[in-house]
C-alpha cells in the first residue's frame, strides 16, 4: 500500500472498527477503550496514517488552523508575543500559520490573503497600522480576527494592548520628578496611531501636567532599530537632553551604547527608559529601567479571544472587546533611584 495515499478507510479495515471509531482516536476523543485504542494506534503506526487536514476542513468548514501575522520574527517583543499564541493555541488544538509580513502594508494583504487561501479559521494581526487597505481586507476576509500589541483607531477588530497613553504619561512624570527638563521621546513612526494617539499623547500630557513646554526638537522619529537608536546618540547630546522615553528596547540599547561608547554617565548624566521589558532590557549594561507588559500574556489573550469568538462563545458585538492588561515599570540602572 502507498504510505502517501493511506484513507482513514484503510485504518479502519485494518483495525477491524469503523471509520467512526478510528475519527474518536485521531482527534483524542475519551469515550473509546483503551484495548481498542492500541489496535488503532498500532495500525496508524504501521500504516503511516497521517490525518488530511485539508479533506478534514472541508467536511467540517474549519480547518483548527489560526493565522498569526507578525512584522518582525526577529524583533523580541513580537516573538514573546507570539510565544504566548502558540501555547494557548496548542491548549485548544489549534494549529498555527506564522507569518512575517515586514509590517508592510502590501505584504500584509498578501499575508492576509495567503492565509485565506489555506482556509484558516482566524487570524491574529500584529502590525503597525490598520490602514484602509487592511480593514478593508478584514472586513471581506469574513473570518474572525483579533489584534495583539496594534491598536485599531476606529475600534472595529477587538484587541488585546496595555494603556499605552498612560504607561508613557506615567514614566515621563517619573523623569521629570528625577529634576529632568529636557527629556526626549524617541519612537517610531508618528504616521502610527499607536505612537501619535497613544505614546507621544501621553507624553505631551505629562509635559502640560508639570508645566513643561512641548518642544518637537525633542521629539525623534526612527524605524524602531538599533542603528537608528545608535545613530541619533550624537543629536541627543547635542541638544543637552536630559532623559529620554524610548518606545523600543533595540531602539534604547542603540542610544545608550552611544552615550557609554562617548563616556556619558548613565544616569547621573543621561536617563533612559525603554517600553517593552524584552530580554534586551536585562542584558544591556547598565541593565535598562523599562515599562513592563505582560507580552506571553498579551499574545495568550488574544488567542483565547479568538478561540471564543470562533467557537461562538461571543456575541455580535465581539468587536467591541477590546482588553487592556495591567502594566508596570521596572527601575534598574539608567535611571535615578
């Protein structure tokens, strides 16, 4: 017998049950004996049963396979993120179909369509914008999906985030209590809805609320890397700036690995706090103070939402779900104690 064209029929004639009966055993079903349970195993092991998916979705209309979009698999806030998915996913049985899409708009309608075409039954979109285009290709995808880490400006796909407005607000007040006047917010770009409407609002809210003037030659735009990080070090300095809200951790490590390679003092001379508490806070020396997130937690929410709006457990209304989990902020050795 071919091994690649194995039929569950054949299982079953083999094992001397029904096609039923062998259907309970693959998909882990309790209500069958165990001495049965062997005998179909055995015969799975010897025939090389693997159960078509494709044929499976069909039947069912559900495939057990989520889509996850990510902008970068590299970057190690995403990758926590999608950590979080995947246990969860595997809890419920879910497969998953990761996805690198560049955070770029026409490489995610590619993605989103990619992953349509392979008939998941949801997708998880970490991405930096919800542009037109997109939501225009989520509301046709006509599948559940659910936002982790982006935020949708006009609250049409339900989402799992922190307060990013508040976290930013609350570390701005927390250098300026440190006698810092001049302090930086670095981001990336202000085009996004989650840098303009969230961080740098509660950034500027924190500059009114201590009566400091918002000053825009304070204000750094960046592609979130690095280098960038690195490479506006000089600017920084230059302007005198005292401390400096970092929106990423790659971004941060690139601004403080210039002030320590040009002998500034962290942080009697220079403060620094980053955004996302991934490993590279910890590993930089001075260990950077961050606002922390529960980033496994933030992905593992957002697949239990999509796993209960797929399985009908929400309403309609599902979209307007959109949950904020608890923040921190962690001081370690670029800022003041």
């Amino acid at each position: 017998m071919n091994k690649q064209n194995v039929t569950i029929y054949d299982v079953a004639r083999e094992s001397g049950v029904s096609m039923a009966t062998v259907s309970r055993v693959v998909n882990g079903t309790s209500n069958v004996r165990p001495s049965t349970k062997k005998k179909v195993m055995d015969v799975i092991d010897k025939l090389n049963y693997r159960p078509n998916e494709v044929a499976r979705g069909l039947a069912s209309k559900r495939t057990t396979t989520v889509g996850v979009i990510i902008p970068d698999v590299t970057n190690n806030y995403f990758a926590s993120l999608a950590r979080g998915i995947d246990d969860i996913a595997a809890m419920y049985k879910y497969n998953i179909i990761l996805a690198n899409s560049d955070g770029k708009e026409q490489k995610e309608l590619k993605v989103i369509n990619t992953l349509l075409s392979k008939q998941v039954d949801g997708i998880i979109f970490m991405g930096n914008e919800i542009t037109p285009l997109i939501r225009k290709s989520f509301k046709n995808a006509n599948i559940p999906i659910v936002l982790a880490g982006s935020v949708d400006s006009k609250k049409t796909v339900p989402s799992v985030n922190i307060d990013y407005k508040k976290a930013i607000a609350n570390v701005t007040c927390e250098l300026i209590k440190h006698n810092n006047n001049k302090i930086a917010f670095v981001s990336g770009d202000l085009r996004h809805s989650i840098n303009a409407d969230h961080r740098l609002k509660g950034y500027c809210e924190a500059l009114k609320k201590n009566n400091l003037k918002y000053n825009s030659d304070y204000v750094f735009e960046t592609n979130e890397s690095y280098k960038d990080g690195y490479s506006i070090g000089k600017d920084i300095f230059n302007k005198n700036i005292e401390a400096a809200v970092v929106t990423d951790d790659s971004l941060a490590a690139g601004i403080l690995n210039w002030m320590n390679d040009h002998n500034v003092s962290i942080p009697n001379q220079f403060e620094i706090i980053t955004s996302n508490d991934t490993q590279i806070a910890d590993m930089m020396r001075p260990k950077m103070s961050s606002i922390t997130q529960p980033l496994y937690d933030i992905g593992a929410v957002a697949m239990r939402l999509l796993t209960k709006i797929m399985n009908g457990d929400i309403d309609d209304d599902y979209k307007e779900h959109d949950i904020l989990l608890q923040y921190g902020v962690i001081n370690r050795e670029t800022t003041k104690k």
